[in-house]
C-alpha cells in the first residue's frame, strides 16, 4: 500500500513538472486542481459506499453468529442439567469439552472479526472468515451436540426398557392386589368381590411370580457382588471404620445388603403370604452365598496383608470391622424371619448360614491373634534358654504388647472379644509350656533348678495378673496354674520325690502325656535312666482319664523326637570325650 503511494506521488510531481516548463499551461493549474478534486471525492464516495455496504453485511453476520452463540450455549445448559440426572451417561458428557472448546473458538474467530474492521476495503477476507465460522466450526458444534443428545436419548431409552422389563409385571400385581385398587375396602359396598372373576387367569399370575423371582434372583446376585467389591475397596482405605453407637467398629455392607432383601420382600408381602414366604427363603438362601464368598475375601484380605505388614494400614481395625459384621448380619437375618414369616419352623438355609457366620468370627479372631504372636515371636522364643534363666526381659515385653493389642481389640463386639482373650490366654501358656517340651535348657544343678522354678512361677504370676486385667475368665487360674505346677517339677530337691509331684502334676493336668514327663525329667537334669522309667512305668499303669469338662493344654504340644543324625551326633562326642 505505500508503495502505491509512493508511485501516485511520484506521478503527479511529473505532471505538475510538466505544467511548469510550458508558461501557457499555468493559468490551467487551478483548472486541474479543482479536476482531480472532483475525481478524488468521487473515487472516496465510492469507497466510503463500499465500506459501508462490508459494514452492514459484516454486523449481519456478527448478529447471526452471536446468535449461533447463544443458542450453542443454550443447548448446552440443558444438556448439562440433563447430565446430573443421567449419570449413566458420564462418559458420554465427556462431548462437552468439545463443545466448549469450539464455542471459544467461535469467540476467539468473533473477536478477529471485529478487529477486522480497520481492513473492510478488502473484503475476500471477510467473507472467508465468516464462511469459516459459519460452515466449519458451528457445523462441528452442532455435530457434537447433536451426537450428545442422540447418546442422552439412547441411555433414557434403555433405562426405561430395562426398568419396565424388570418391573412392569411385578407393578401390575401389585396394583392389581392393593387397597387403592381392586382390593380396596370400598369395593365390597358395591360388589362381592367373592363371586367375580379373577381379572387375571392364574396362570398368567403364576408365569408373572415364576418371572419375577427369576428376575429377583439375577438382580439380587449382582448387586451382593456389587456391594461386596465396594466393601473390599474401603478395607484398604488408610483411615480407621466408622464405629457404631456403641463404639465398636463396622462397614455398611451388612445395611446394604438387608435394604436390597427389605425391599423385595416389602414388594412380595402386597402378593401373598405364600409368595412372601418363598423370596423369604430365595433371600436366605442367596445369603448364604454371600457369605461364603464374605469368607473367601477375608482370607484373600489376610494372605495379602502377610506379604508386607504394613499394609494395608488400618488392616486390623477392618478386620474387627469385619468380625463384627457377622453380628450385625446374624441379628439382621432374624429380624426379616420374624417380620416376614409367620412360620416358626427353621429354613433349609439356616445352619449353614449360622456356620458360614461362625467361621468367619472365628477365623478373623484368629487373623487378628495371629498378628499378636508375630509380634511376640522373638520373646517367645528366648523364654526357657541360658539367656532367660540369666535375667530375660521376655515375659515383661510379652506382657505389654499383648496389653497393647487388646487395647485395640476393645473394638471387637463383647462375645467375640471375650472369646479372643481366653484364646489369646491359652496360646500364651501353649507357648510357653512348648519352650519347655522343647528342652532349650538342661538345669545343671539344685540352685538353677531352683532359680528356673522361681523364674516360671514368677512369670506365671504375671500372666495370671495380666489376663484377669483383660477378664479372661475362669480358665486363667487353670492356665495359668500349668506353668507353676511344671515349675514345682523343677523346685523339687529331694528326687526320690518326683513320683509323687509327677503324679499330682498328672492329677491335675490328665491330657499330659509319656513324652510330655520324659522332656520334663530331661530339663530337670537328675533323674536317673532307672527313676524315670519307674516313674513312666508306674503312670502308664494307672493312666488317669482326661475329663471331657476341661479343655485341655498339652494335647497340641508336641515333643521333638531325637532323630537318627542326633543319636549319631551325640554318640560320636561321647566317644570322642572318653577318647581324650
């Protein structure tokens, strides 16, 4: 453009250069003048009227493309209010960003076009942005938008078809059996209701129920494993389980399940007593599926946890969760029998549902004890060896950390929480009374014998003290009273005595056994080949009968036997020592 300037100038300095040469031509200077005077207001009439006419033509579009604009924003607001209703289809929203992003560009393209104000005079580049945005971008938006709706449609579309596949026949007996239609009390005032006829055959009737329970069934499946995978997920949450009332952990699984089985049976009580009493026992026995898988998962949540301790890390506080859940589900199971079954016989589901329950109690007590001895597997395994006879801190470790569980543990529902204290008790005593089956020492005279005994004596004082701390019960005395009563084996120092303490220890205790007295007189240190094999002798001739009313505590002790490489060990150094 200056260079066209720059050539206009140039040419009317020529022409003006001319006119001077020749003195005849000036008086016509002014005559020129005023000649392209005329020719340049004409030239900017013209051009001014074409500015004019880009103008309008460029403001008519603007208006339609800002009207274009509105309406895409239009649409979009509602399919956004649709979208909270149709979470279904979250996937599909994703479109949207489309939207949005060609809406900005018909916003960025709008303010290039108002820019392009200042260069109208060349009008190919209006009419080619304008043609862009009205052939491209909103053809693009309207395409998706398009494309949103025809999704939000197909999804309300098989919502309904599913939702009146599933409920319509059901919804249809139902009215037809409630008090607000052919079964309403007015009725009778007008008609025996007795003497018409049914305004369904039966048989239509019973093909409807035969649906119904079928559709029942495959919904009821998927959504137990629907709520079970949704349980499973908050087990591995880094944060503890909510607890109830009463302080004791939980999930919400048991509440989940029972709302899906309430329900149903609230639907079938409007059929029939019959009809009700059969999804009664099609909801039990799907439990009982349930909780056979219930049990599956808690043993996968174990056998994960055991590959690294530390995770998940609430796994304990889920695991009570989980005991106490069974609580909640045998009450929940109760509940429904006695609010929908008039029956008061037992159901075919009932004991295996009580067992499935049971081992699930009794395997996540067990989990969690075990994560207890894990702990105190160490400690354990110091007690009745040289270092705990010269002054072990063991039993005093074992002791605090067992106390510190069982804080934990408080969270357990009370039957359960009991029943893993007087377990906890006995896998203490057990591990205890095995460290001495095991022989890990031989006392060498009457002051170690002696210190042993005060040792044990002591230390099954601390547990006695520890565990009536917990309330384990009545069996603490018993239990406890095991590792004194060996410990009195050990303090006797007349030897020809130990038939007599040997026998009242059997008296006491009659689950122990041969091997059981061998290892004792074997960590005693004194007894000779002859006494001992009076003293098995004479206890195998008068074997007392262990009563069926005490539990017993050596039965699961077992003895390490001496194998062949032993005996051949030990007799190559006696040979070796009478050699020197």
């Amino acid at each position: 453009m200056e260079e066209t300037s720059r050539e206009a100038v140039a040419t009317a300095v020529q022409r003006v250069a001319g006119m001077l040469q020749r003195s005849d031509q000036l008086d016509k200077v002014e005559q020129y003048r005023r000649r392209e005077a005329r020719k340049k207001a004409s030239v900017e009439a013209r051009l001014k009227a074409a500015i004019q006419s880009q103008l309008d033509g460029v403001r008519t579009g603007l208006t339609q493309l800002h009207t274009a604009l509105l309406d895409v924003k239009d649409i979009q607001s509602s399919l956004a209010n649709v979208s909270k209703d149709w979470r279904q289809s979250i996937n599909t929203i994703e479109s949207l960003k489309d939207v949005k992003d060609a809406v900005v560009q018909h916003s960025q393209l709008a303010a290039a076009v108002e820019n392009l104000k200042n260069i109208f005079s060349v009008p190919e580049i209006v009419m080619e942005t304008q043609q862009l945005i009205e052939q491209g971008q909103l053809l693009q938006a309207h395409r998706k938008l398009m494309e949103l709706e025809c999704s939000r449609d197909d999804l309300m579309y098989e919502q309904y078809r599913m939702d009146s596949r599933n409920t319509r026949d059901m919804n249809l007996i139902c009215v037809l059996h409630s008090n607000e239609m052919m079964g309403h009390p007015d009725l009778c005032s007008e008609f025996d209701i007795n003497q018409l006829e049914p305004l369904l055959p039966q048989e239509v009737v019973d093909d409807l129920l035969s649906k119904y329970v079928k559709t029942f069934t495959s919904n009821i499946t998927g959504w137990l494993r629907k709520a079970l995978e949704t349980d499973k997920k908050d087990w591995m949450k880094e944060t503890e389980p909510e607890a109830d009332q009463d302080g004791y952990y939980q999930t919400t699984l048991p509440a989940i399940v029972f709302q899906m089985f309430e329900q149903n049976l609230q639907v079938a009580a409007q059929i029939n007593g019959d009809f009700k009493e059969e999804v009664l026992k099609l909801c039990l026995k799907q439990m009982n599926s349930f909780l056979m898988r219930y049990r599956e998962e808690v043993v996968a949540y174990k056998e994960e946890h055991l590959k690294d301790r530390q995770l998940p890390q609430c796994y304990i506080q889920y695991m009570i969760a989980i005991i106490n859940n069974c609580q909640t589900f045998r009450d929940s199971i109760n509940s429904l029998k006695r609010k929908y079954s008039q029956s008061s016989e037992s159901f075919d589901s009932d004991a295996a549902i009580d067992r499935t329950l049971g081992e699930v109690v009794k395997e996540g007590c067990h989990f969690l004890l075990d994560e207890v001895f894990l702990d105190l597997e160490n400690h354990l395994n110091e007690l009745l060896t040289r270092k705990w006879l010269t002054g072990s801190h063991a039993v005093d470790t074992i002791c605090v950390t067992v106390e510190d569980y069982f804080n934990d543990f408080n969270k357990v529902k009370k039957p359960f929480n009991e029943e893993m204290t007087n377990e906890a008790l006995r896998r203490v005593v057990v591990e205890y009374l095995k460290a001495v089956m095991q022989k890990r020492i031989t006392f060498k005279n009457a002051d170690e014998r002696k210190e042993g005994a005060e040792r044990m004596i002591k230390e099954a004082e601390q547990f006695r003290f520890l565990f009536n701390k917990l309330a384990a019960g009545e069996n603490t005395e018993r239990l406890c009273g095991a590792i004194a009563a060996v410990a009195e084996v050990f303090k006797l120092t007349d030897p020809t005595l130990l038939f007599l303490e040997v026998t009242t220890l059997v008296s006491k205790y009659p689950d122990i056994r041969e091997d059981h007295i061998q290892a004792l007189l074997a960590v005693r240190g004194d007894a000779s080949r002859e006494m001992r094999q009076m003293i098995i002798g004479t206890l195998s001739e008068n074997k007392v009968s262990p009563s069926g009313s005490t539990q017993p505590i050596f039965k699961d002790i077992t003895v390490p036997t001496i194998t062949m490489t032993t005996m051949t060990t030990m007799t190559s150094m006696a040979t070796a020592k009478l050699l020197k």
